[in-house]
C-alpha cells in the first residue's frame, strides 16, 4: 500500500531511485529546500510500505490576479511503480490544493516539446497545450505550457491556446 505524505528534508537524501529517470530534472539542494520552506503543502511524496520512494510532486502558487494559479515544478514517478495510477494521485493532490487552499484559477506546468508519453498523460488528466516556449529547457529544448483550469475560473479564460510560441524571458 502507498503511503502519501509530505515531503521532509530527509527524504532529500533518499530519492535517487526517483530522480534517475532522464527526462526528470534535477535541482540543487537550496531549490528544493525553498519549496519545502515557502510551499510545504505543495511537496508530497508517495512512499512504499519498505520505505522506498515511489514518486513526488513539488509546486507553488504564483501569478496576480485572474493569472493566480497553482504550478507543477516537478512530478515524478520511479521507473518500478509507473502505470499505477501515481502521477494521477499526486496531480490530484497540487489541483485540490491549488483551487480549495490557494483559490487559484488554474493549474500549469512545463513538459519537453519531444516527452510524447508525458504530454498525452497529461492531456488524460484534462490539461491542454496553452503555448509553446522556444528554448525553455537549457536554451536546447522547446516546452509546452500545459494548463488546466479550475473551477474558479468559469470562463476557461486561462486555457485558451495563444496563437504563437513565445521565448521564457515572455513569460508572465
């Protein structure tokens, strides 16, 4: 059985197994520490009954008004525990956070332009490609800009697709 539970500074010494994976990004120690600090809520982690993590998500809330909105940082799932449904749960966790704590008026993330298998997962989970950013990873690899909206935002104002790719020094 999967345990959910917030994640610690010392599951940070244990996520090696997580993070292998190389389509998942690697941050330096201080950035996943001022999550934990300035979002804790917004880290969870799926862990085994041996201890043994399965995956996590990290997130934050950021925008002003209508652009208020709650975003995927990262969420990952060991290569041992994928087709579980885990990714599922752990989304579903940052969209209730976002819109029932944060009010917020959407949900969004950046995927590889190439991660086919994690776009269409995402497109699953009712998210849609807002715009596409020109050299967003490491200046070598286009994202998209996928988004949810959440019921505050009525009009779905938040998803509507914009006409052309922009560069990450545009983005808002």
């Amino acid at each position: 059985m999967t345990s959910l539970k917030r994640y610690t500074c010392d599951d940070l010494f244990k996520f090696a197994n997580v993070n292998l994976d190389v389509l998942t990004e690697t941050y330096n120690l201080s950035f996943y520490l001022q999550y934990m600090a300035k979002w804790p809520d917004y880290y969870t982690l799926a862990e085994s009954p041996n201890g043994r993590q399965m995956g996590y998500i990290m997130g934050k809330a950021e925008g002003e008004g209508e652009n208020w909105h709650g975003h995927v940082t990262a969420v990952t799932v060991a290569s041992e525990y994928r087709r579980l449904g885990l990714a599922g749960k752990l989304m579903h966790i940052l969209e209730e956070m976002s819109e029932k704590v944060y009010n917020g008026y959407f949900v969004d993330l950046f995927v590889r332009y190439s991660n086919q298998v994690a776009i269409n997962m995402y497109k699953g989970f009712g998210y849609s490609i807002y715009r596409q950013v020109i050299e967003y990873y490491s200046g070598e690899e286009d994202a998209y800009d996928m988004r949810k909206a959440l019921p505050r935002d009525v009009d779905k104002k938040s998803i509507i697709p914009l006409p052309k790719p922009v560069y990450p020094n545009e983005l808002d």
